[in-house]
C-alpha cells in the first residue's frame, strides 16, 4: 500500500526539482543575486509544483503549466520585490529552459531512446528515469547558483531617474515578446513531437534549439551595444564636468595675482578693514574648491562641485566635509555619483520646498572601522512617521516626484553589502550611508 501510494505521487517532487532549476535560471538570467532570493523561489518551486501537480491530475494538459506560472507573478512580484519587467523576463526564461532542455533534450532524447530500443515502458523504468532526470537537474541547479550566470544585466531592467540614462523600454518590451513567441512555438513543437516522424523530430528539436539560442544572444548583443552607448555618454559628461572643475581651479589661480595686488593696495593705504573683508570673500570663495581637493576620484569632485553651484544660486549652504578621499570604495564613480547626487537633490528640494530659515546641508565623508560613511543632513519637518516606507518604490513626500532616488540608493549600498538609514533630530533629518572598504 505504501509503495503504490508513493508510486503515485512521487511526481510532485520531480515537478518541483524541474521548476526549481528552471527558475532559478531564470532568475540568474535576468540578473538577479540567487543568493538573496534561493529560499524564496525555492519555496515558491514547492507552491507551483504543488498546484501543477493537482491541475495535471485533473486536466491532463502540459498548457495548465505555463498558465499557472504566468498567474503567480503577481506573487512573484512581492515575494522578490523585484521589477515587473525584470519579473515577467525570469519566468519567460525559466520556461523557455523547461522547454528547451527538460522538454526537447531530456525528455525527448529518452523517448527517442526507448522508441528505437522498443522497450515496454513499465513503472520500473519510467522511475528510473525520473530519477536520472531529478539528479541531473539537481546538478544544474548548484551550478547555476554557483556560477550564476547573467544573460541580461540588471541594469537593463531598472526604472530611468536621469536624463543622462537611455531608456531600454523598447528593448524590454522586444525581449518579452520575443520570449513570448518563442515559448508559444516550443510549446507546440514539444506538443507534436510524439505524432512526428522520427527523423524530422530530430531535426525539429535541434532546429528549434539553435533558433531559440540564437535570437537571445542576438538580442543581448543589441542591448549589450545600447549599454556600451550609453557608458559612453556618461563619459562624455563627466569629462565636462571634469572640464568645469578643472576651470574653476585654472580661474582662481589665474586671478591669484590680481587678488594679491589688490590685497597689497589696500594695505599700503591703510584700509584694513576693507582688506579684511577681502580676504574674507576670497577665503570663502577658494574653501568651496578646496573642500572638494581631497577626493581621490576628479568626477565625484566635479559632480559635487556642480551641486554647490546650484545651491548657491538658490541661497541654499551647501557644506562639505571630507575626510576620506573615497579611493578605498568598493563601488564605480558612476554608482558613488548616483548615491551622492540622489540624497543631496532630495535634500535641497526639501530645503527650496520649505523655505526654511537656517537652509543648511551638510555633507560628511568619513570612515568608520572599515566601512566609508556618507551623511547628508538637511533641515525638516517630516517626523519619524513618514520614514517606515521612505525605501519603498514610488513612495514619495513630494507631489512632482516619482520615488526612486532612494530605492536606488538603497539598491546600490545593499549591492555592496552596505546599508543606508534615516535619522531624524531636532528639525533634521540625516541620510547615513555605510559601506564596507575594499582590501
């Protein structure tokens, strides 16, 4: 009794090592880190087996399983906390991988075996074969989380926040659709093989493959090109950024002489209250610069720069303190610019907005026992209240904001295994960002 009973639901568990692997290629295709959701999908695996295991007994149709994986993104969505698009390309992945190796090369190449051998299928071989397949992609799984390969990088899928970026919209919707087809016309094809013709099911399995193979690395090589572009325009504006700075400091110099004859004039008149003034103008003027001296990275410098010329221009102080060069972080310029320039725009909209009396940022660079620590602190009057959903996507305290500069701020320090934090006193609010050294 018990053997029989085990006979006829051993399946399930065959149903959620198959899903298993398949999803978590999926997932790594679409670059997400396993090693933060493996738990999740395999739980998620359990659910999706459980479900096409009890639909297959009552519907005998293979479609049952594409339709319920497609169903449970909404699911997805909020277990993994991961983008829609980013969402929908993982599953798409994960069942043309279902299709393609479980369906078309296993599945297939052992009917194709038993055909031509003429052997009677009994439960003794159809269990051994169910065995070999579980172990093997029980085998492919721990090399996918090991390996952890990226067909599509993460940063194809992540929400624009700056006009400096290029939409990859078109690209996604392109990729879905694609993916869509192409399981639509496995699908088919894996539906048909028992009625084909031996040879020509061959040929149509290995056929099928190298399209389906071809069209994606196609598509990623377009995408890949697109990425290049557009490291290339940031390129091009953090040499002009590079180019202003650099301006800035050419000017002082070139001036120094003029401020020393004016300074020397004033002295031999005896106007020292006039030269005082002077010189306290020119000290002021020259600390902005020389504040930013330190940093070892020239377009974090620039892009900083850049930020305290524009808060001048709406009478906001924007204060530096840098006390580490930065050259020890773990992350590119390009994301240390994005972590910076996110929390320092959101706190001068938020010092503009409010009119505050005492408009004063400061901005603290600093290390901390091996980690780099970044604090930005602007006067407020938000209450602790407001900051329990602060790093939630499309939360915002503003009416013409969208709500990602701090979701991907906060994406940027976890990538690195940091964290970022709010703190709220006494009319203030600080943005504290720590992020571990590298060796």
């Amino acid at each position: 009794m018990g053997w029989n009973l085990f006979a006829s639901h051993y399946s399930i568990i065959i149903w959620i090592i198959e899903i298993n692997t398949a999803l978590l290629l999926g997932f790594s295709l679409a670059g997400v880190e396993l090693a933060k959701v493996f738990k999740k999908v395999l739980y998620l695996s359990i659910f999706i087996g459980f479900i096409c295991y009890v639909s297959y007994a009552i519907i005998d149709s293979y479609l049952l399983f594409f339709g319920i994986f497609l169903v449970i993104i909404p699911s997805i969505l909020i277990c993994l906390n991961i983008s829609f698009f980013q969402t929908v390309t993982a599953i798409l992945l994960a069942l043309t991988f279902d299709l393609i190796f479980i369906r078309l090369i296993e599945h297939n190449f052992f009917d194709i075996l038993l055909i031509s051998s003429r052997i009677n299928i009994d439960f003794g071989i159809q269990f051994s074969l169910d065995i070999f397949l579980a172990l093997n992609n029980i085998l492919i799984a721990l090399i996918i989380y090991n390996k952890v390969p990226v067909l599509f990088p993460e940063s194809l899928f992540e929400k624009q926040v700056n006009d400096l970026e290029i939409s990859y919209h078109f690209y996604l919707y392109f990729l879905v659709f694609l993916l869509i087809i192409l399981n639509i016309g496995l699908y088919f094809i894996a539906a048909q093989l028992s009625f084909i013709q031996m040879e020509f099911r061959i040929f149509l399995t290995i056929w099928s493959i190298i399209i389906c193979l071809s069209l994606l690395f196609f598509l990623r090589a377009v995408i890949l090109y697109k990425n290049e572009k557009m490291q290339f325009l940031l390129d091009k504006q953090y040499q002009k950024d590079l180019l202003s700075f650099y301006n800035i400091i050419r000017s002082q110099r070139h001036d120094f002489n003029l401020h020393l004859n004016t300074i020397y004039g004033l002295v031999h008149n005896g106007e020292y209250t006039s030269c005082k003034e002077y010189v306290d103008y020119m000290v002021n003027e020259a600390r902005s610069i020389n504040d930013l001296l330190p940093l070892g990275h020239p377009a974090v410098g620039a892009m900083l720069s850049t930020f305290q010329e524009l808060a001048s221009q709406k009478r906001i102080q924007l204060h530096f303190y840098i006390y580490n060069d930065l050259r020890t972080m773990p992350c590119s310029v390009y994301e240390m610019n994005k972590i910076l320039g996110n929390l320092i725009q959101n706190a001068m909209e938020e010092a503009e907005g409010k009119q505050f009396i005492d408009s004063v940022i400061e901005v603290n660079i600093t290390n901390e026992k091996g980690y780099i620590v970044l604090t930005v602190s602007n006067p407020t009057n938000l209450d602790e209240n407001f900051l329990k959903d602060i790093f939630q996507i499309g939360y915002t305290t503003k009416s013409t904001h969208e709500g990602l500069g701090l979701p991907t701020v906060q994406k940027i320090v976890m990538k690195y295994k940091g964290i970022i934090y709010p703190q709220v006193e006494k009319g203030h609010i600080s943005f504290i960002v720590r992020i571990p050294v590298t060796d």
